[in-house]
C-alpha cells in the first residue's frame, strides 16, 4: 500500500532550525515529482517547496528562499525540508505529496498526514 509518512516536527525557537523528512513506500517514487506544502491556522495550504524527479531547478516559495532546501534521495524513497532562521509565520503543519506526472497535467497525487510545526519563543 502507499504511505508517504512526515516526521521532523516539533516546537522550535525563532531563528533556529528543524529537518523534515519524508518516507515514500508502495509506489514508484523515483518518477514523482515531490512537493512539500503548508497549512497555517486561518490560512489555505500553501506551496513550500517542490523538487523534480532528478533534483534539478527546485522551486520555493517567495517567503522560504534561502531559509528551506528541499532534497530528495531516491536510493532512499525519501524526501526532505531544511528549514534554517525558523520565523514564527512558519508556523504549520507540514504535508509531503507526490505527483505523477511529475507536469501541470497529473493524475496521481499522494498525500502523507502531516507533521506539526511550531516556531514560538
């Protein structure tokens, strides 16, 4: 069966530093793209993060750029979030999905459940 399971989360201080990581199982993950995403209380889920099949050109929210990086090894089937000078609006919880294919036309998108982010002194 699929799973894509989240771990990482936790309470941190503003300024400091958390990894996300991503397990993928039951599918093929090597040809989906991966994309972390975040909901914040009150707020729609937003894009955080996405990485290609091969880790190329990732893309990041305007509000992350040069505090997240996104990884992935697909020895592994895992993906994750580095996430450094953590700000209070970080504060989420932290879904990894996989898509396939990995364009604007997929048909296949997986879920995890979520981990807990929250960035508080």
């Amino acid at each position: 069966q699929v799973q894509l399971v989240e771990s990482g989360g936790g309470l941190v201080q503003p300024g400091g530093s958390a990894l996300l990581s991503c397990a993928a199982s039951g599918f093929a993950f090597s040809v989906y793209a991966m994309t972390w995403y975040r909901q914040a209380p009150g707020k729609e889920r937003e894009l955080v993060a996405r990485i290609s099949t091969t880790g190329t050109t990732p893309n990041y929210a305007e509000s992350v750029k040069g505090r997240f990086t996104i990884s992935r090894d697909n020895a592994k089937d895992t993906v994750a979030l580095q996430m450094n000078n953590l700000k209070p609006e970080d504060t989420a919880v932290y879904y990894c999905n996989a898509a396939w294919p990995p364009s604007d036309k997929e048909v296949v998108s997986y879920w995890g459940q979520g981990t807990q982010v929250t960035v508080s002194s």
